[in-house]
C-alpha cells in the first residue's frame, strides 16, 4: 500500500493546491502556496495545471475561477461559505450607485462573485488604502466590511467612504475586545501587536501595525522584535511559528477561530485530490464581469 504522502505527490500531478493562511497546518504543509486573499489571486492566475484545488472559502475559490478560467477550480468542501461575503447582495451595489452617482465602487474581494460584478474594481486588506488612493473619484462607496471601511477612510482623509451594508462585518474577527489586548500587552511588554483590519476600531487604534495575513508574516520575519501578539484567526500562527522557530506567537483570542474555513478537514481534503467532485462555478456573463474588477485590483497593486 502506498503511503499518503507518495499519493498526494502523485495527485498532485495534474493539479496546484492553494491555501489560506488560516487552513489547518496538515493541508497548509500539502499545499504548493500559502497566503492571504492577494497572494492566491495572483497565485491562482498563474496555474498552468488543469486543476486547482482551493482551500480557503467560497469567496476566494470564485477568484480563481474568474482569473483563470480554463482551469477547474475545487474546494474540499463547497459549503465552506464566508458569513461577510454573503452580506452584500449585488441589488444593494446596484441601489448604491444610483444614489451616488459620482462615486467609484470599491468592494473588498470577500464579496461573491455577482455582487463582484457591479464593481469596478476590488481590494483586498492588503492593497485597500493602495487602490482608493488610486482612484480619481472622491466618493467611494465601499463594501461589505465596515471595519475595512473605517481603516480605509483613516488614511484616505481626502476620500468620502460610504460603507455599504452599513452593518458588513466578520463575525470571526470582532470576537476580540480592547481588553484582550491590553491585557497581554500588560503581560508581554514587548509584544508587537498585530492586528487585522476587521477586527473594530477600537482595537486597531491599540495596533503597532495593522496588517493583512501575508503582511503579519512579512513583518514578523523583518521585525528584530521577539514576541508578538497575533490579532487575526489563530490557523496563522501555524506558518509564523514554522517560518520563525525561535520567535514568539500569541494570538490576541485563542477562540477566534473561522468555523467556516475549518470546514475543509484533512480527510476532505485527501478525498477531493482524489475525486475531484466539488467544482466551483461562477455563471460565464457574472465572471466576465467580475474579472474586469478583480483584473484592475491586480493592475493597480502591482
Ligand atoms: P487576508 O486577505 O488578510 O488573508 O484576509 C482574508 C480574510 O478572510 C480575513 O478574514
Ligand atoms: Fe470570512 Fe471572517 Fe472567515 Fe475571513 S475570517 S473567511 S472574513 S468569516
């Protein structure tokens, strides 16, 4: 009998695997890259295999097919669906823009694909303050997370942003209190405290950065600072512990876990490598569309 990890090799053949920062550490250890929403767009449009298997949520998977649409794009689980992307159905773009006829639409790429549609362009943590300072238009009506909205519209002082839904949110990532983190701040010190820009206002204003998850790996490998507090989904601290053995991780909440993207267990996982069944499909006329907008992140970001 041939041992599993032989059999993912051979698997893997025909077929790239992405992942989430936020996977559990058995199918980040499989994949051939790990990032955050950014990074498997950019990642995802260069697959030349015929297969991509996605672990991470409906939203980024979508991603994959819109920019590389030869490709079938599968996930382990199909019912892995983000709760924020689902918050903005494409009619409140569309009722947006009638109201603000002057404003760009900006939509954080945690959106699905039809709501995607209506954009013209799309943003990521990572690149959100990049892309709007880009842009000619004062107005931006901006969604589906208000607290990327609100980090937004602090560094873009010139800018009116216009959240919409006014209530968009990761249920994940507003777990975590001001408490929490000056709590450990009292506890280490010399703890660099990062944050992502979901988590509510009043942590990112305790922030020494805040960051997108790649940005949070990035910075603990740059950083001469040893310990750091983690504000973001605790699968990260898997890759920032392997990446930087002798540094010190602590998630600000331990219980912030995305029960979504922990859908995708390993013996899922090991079943779609093998079956490939769980085909993501996002209607060709929304795609097309969607594209547009995802493509000019991609240009204005470089
Ligand atoms: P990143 O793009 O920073 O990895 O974030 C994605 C996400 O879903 C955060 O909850
Ligand atoms: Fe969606 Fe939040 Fe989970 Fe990210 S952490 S996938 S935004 S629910």
């Amino acid at each position: 009998m041939i041992d599993e990890k032989t059999e993912i090799e051979r698997l893997k053949k025909d077929c790239i695997i992405l992942a989430h920062n936020y996977q559990i550490p058995e199918i980040q250890d499989a994949a051939d890259f790990v990032g955050d929403s950014l990074g498997l767009c950019q990642e995802a449009k260069k697959v030349d295999k015929p297969y991509i298997l996605f672990c991470g949520v409906d939203f980024m998977a979508e991603s994959a097919a819109i920019l590389n649409p030869g490709r079938t794009v599968l996930m382990p689980e199909l019912k892995a669906r983000c709760p924020m992307a689902a918050m903005l159905p494409a009619a409140q773009v569309r009722e947006a823009r009638e109201k603000h006829p002057k404003a760009a639409v900006v939509l954080y790429v945690n959106t699905l694909a039809e709501a995607r549609a209506e954009a013209d362009v799309t943003c990521t943590s990572a690149n959100a303050v990049e892309i709007i300072k880009a842009l000619d238009e004062e107005e931006i009506i901006f969604g589906p997370d208000k607290n990327l909205a609100w980090f937004v519209q602090q560094r873009c002082g010139d800018k009116k942003i216009i959240p919409i839904p006014a209530h968009g949110h990761c249920r994940t990532h507003i777990l975590i209190k001001r408490e929490d983190v000056l709590e450990l701040r009292k506890k280490y010190p010399n703890g660099e405290v990062l944050i992502h820009p979901e988590c509510t206002p009043e942590v990112q204003v305790l922030a020494d950065r805040i960051c997108s998850t790649e940005q949070m790996v990035r910075r603990a490998r740059e950083s001469q600072g040893r310990e750091f507090i983690i504000g973001t989904e605790t699968g990260l601290l898997h890759r920032l512990k392997k990446e930087n053995p002798d540094k010190i991780f602590i998630p600000a909440l331990k219980k912030m876990i995305c029960p979504t993207m922990k859908m995708n267990t390993w013996e899922k996982f090991l079943i779609e490598l093998r079956e490939r069944k769980n085909v993501v499909r996002v209607a060709p006329e929304i795609a097309e569309r969607a594209r547009r907008a995802t493509e000019r992140m991609l240009e204005l970001s470089k």
